[in-house]
C-alpha cells in the first residue's frame, strides 16, 4: 500500500509536465478551469493505467491473496475506490 500510495503523490507532478507539454505543443494557453479539468482526467487516466490495472492483475490477486487476506482485503477496496472515483 505504501508504494501505491508514493506512486499516486508523484502523479501531480507528472500532470504538470504534461500540461506544459500539452500547451507547448498545441500552442494554447489553458484557462485555470482547464487545466483544473485536464489535470483530473489525466490523473485519473494514470491511476486506472498505473495503480488500478496493477492491483487488479489476476496474477498480483492471486499472490497477495496467498499471502494475506487483510491486506488483500485493504488493496480490494482501495481498486474499487479508485475505480469508480
């Protein structure tokens, strides 16, 4: 949980370079409602890509779920929150 939770405070920083990149190569300045609504996107976008399809792999399921079954439990229940927020 706690490499998950390092990944996912790093992703603010990775959608700010992104945002820049976005503008530079569009030639647009974003008003801040933009950005705002392009940074939600983009950080969900990364969450499902990087923590929720890791956490729900059948073979990293399978693993954790051999080697705890509370912190399965915890994992469980973060991907599902992460999957409908």
């Amino acid at each position: 949980m706690a490499i998950g939770k390092l990944l996912d405070a790093g992703l603010g920083a990775q959608v700010q370079l992104d945002l820049a990149s976005l503008a530079k190569a569009t030639g647009r300045t974003f008003s801040d409602q933009e950005k705002a609504e392009i940074a939600q996107a983009q950080t969900k976008a990364y969450r499902r890509t990087f923590l929720l399809s890791g956490m729900t792999h059948p073979n990293f399921d399978r693993t954790l779920r051999e080697l705890t079954q509370s912190g399965h439990a915890e994992v469980s229940g973060l991907a599902h929150r992460l999957n409908i927020s």
